[in-house]
C-alpha cells in the first residue's frame, strides 16, 4: 500500500531525491500505478498543465524555475 511505502522507501536515495515542494507531494500524485519508475523524472512530466509558456520555450523548466516554488524564477526572468 501507499502507506507502507512511505516508511519503507528512501527517495533520497534514488535517481529523483524528493527536495523543496516536492517532499510535500502525496506519492500518488506522481506515481499513477504501482509500477513505480514510470513516474516522469523531467519537470513537464508532471507540470506540463503549469506551462503558461505552452512549450514554446522548451522542457527544461528548472533552466528559470526552481522546486520551491514553481512560480519563482530564481531571478532569471528580465
């Protein structure tokens, strides 16, 4: 169950170490099924309905946005 997992699996010791935002995000919200490495590991994976620029500037969110919050920009933004 979604419950066990949480105590039982250490994500900073995976390929995508929770940090930021990300640590507060239910399991479920990432992983649709219980085949849990087909989760997306790139940021439009997940944020892509967050994309006010609709692709045109690419998928490499974490170039100007940061995982505190997405709407920070680091500032990047001129």
């Amino acid at each position: 169950s979604w419950k066990d997992a949480g105590t039982k699996f250490d994500h900073d010791r995976s390929r995508f170490p929770l940090r930021e935002a990300h640590r507060d995000v239910e399991c479920k919200a990432c992983h649709k099924s219980t085949n849990y490495k087909e989760a997306p590991r790139d940021c439009i994976g997940c944020h892509q309905k967050d994309d006010k620029h609709a692709g045109t500037l690419g998928t490499a969110c974490a170039d100007c946005h940061g995982e505190r919050r997405w709407k920070d920009t680091q500032g990047r933004f001129d």
